[in-house]
C-alpha cells in the first residue's frame, strides 16, 4: 500500500511542474460603410509575436519614445477580404450575412486550435454628413487559450 501511495504522490507532483499561461490572439474586422460600395473591408490577423511593450515604448510620454512608427510594424499577418455594407442601392444585407459566415467561420477554426473568445470590442466611424461620405465599422475579437510550459 506505501508504494501505491508513494507512486500516487509522485505522479500528483508531476502536475504541479507543469506551469500554466494565458495568451491572446486578436482578430480585427473592419467593414466598410462607404455608400456605393466603394469602400475596403477586410479581417486582419497578426501572424508573428511582437515584443513591443518595453521601457523604450511605454515609458508615458509620446514626445520621449525610442524609434519610430515603422519599428513597430509587423510583416507577417493575414488579410481575409470581406464584404462591404452597403452596395449601390443602399445596405445589403445579403453582404452583412456573408460576412458573417466568413468571421464565423474563422472564429470556428480558431475554436479547434483552442482558443476561446474572450471579448468583443467594436466601434464605428459613420458618416458625418451629405459630404462625408466615410465611415468604418470595426470590431476587435479578442480570443485566449491556456497554454501549459514545464518547468
């Protein structure tokens, strides 16, 4: 019974070296609301890590940041093209749902690599008036997944 007890705690300290870890992945939307149909909408998503938040970059003062904005882009994300809001007769609602299919169907893949969505934030940027003319619709999906390192 000892050695059955001793393996037991053995194996249960195993778990414990095993460390676990948060990280996020971001996917934006940004659909266009350009009447015409003219306007550009697309989901983008980062596809490398970017080790930006240092003491050079978030010291508190703009006017006192080390490099510029070009040092703080990254190369390698991923376009997916949407569709846009409003077609030449006015919103289409058939591009609305299409849409839809696309970003759901992404969050359903990212689903099956184990994240899990986690917050939605979402803005507009709408017409100012008869000369405007612009506008964005954007939403950021904010998704986590738990990751565990051994120690």
């Amino acid at each position: 019974m000892k050695k059955v007890t001793l393996a037991a705690v053995f194996v249960m300290s195993g778990f414990a070296v095993l460390a676990q870890r948060v990280e996020y992945k971001v996917l934006t939307s940004v659909e266009s609301i350009v009447p015409m149909g003219i306007g550009r909408s697309i989901m983008v998503e980062n596809k490398e890590e970017a080790n930006l938040i240092s003491a050079d970059r978030t010291n508190g003062s703009s006017s006192n940041l080390k490099g510029g904005r070009k040092e703080a882009k990254i190369d390698n994300f991923g376009e997916t093209r949407l569709l846009n809001f409003y077609s030449a007769v006015g919103i289409n609602f058939q591009n609305i749902a299409s849409n839809d299919a696309i970003i759901q169907t992404k969050m359903n893949e990212l689903g099956k690599e184990g994240w899990e969505l986690s917050h939605i934030a979402a803005g507009v940027e709408s017409d100012a008036g008869e000369k405007d003319g612009k506008g964005i619709f954007i939403t950021r999906y904010i998704f986590k997944r738990k990751v565990y390192d051994s120690e």
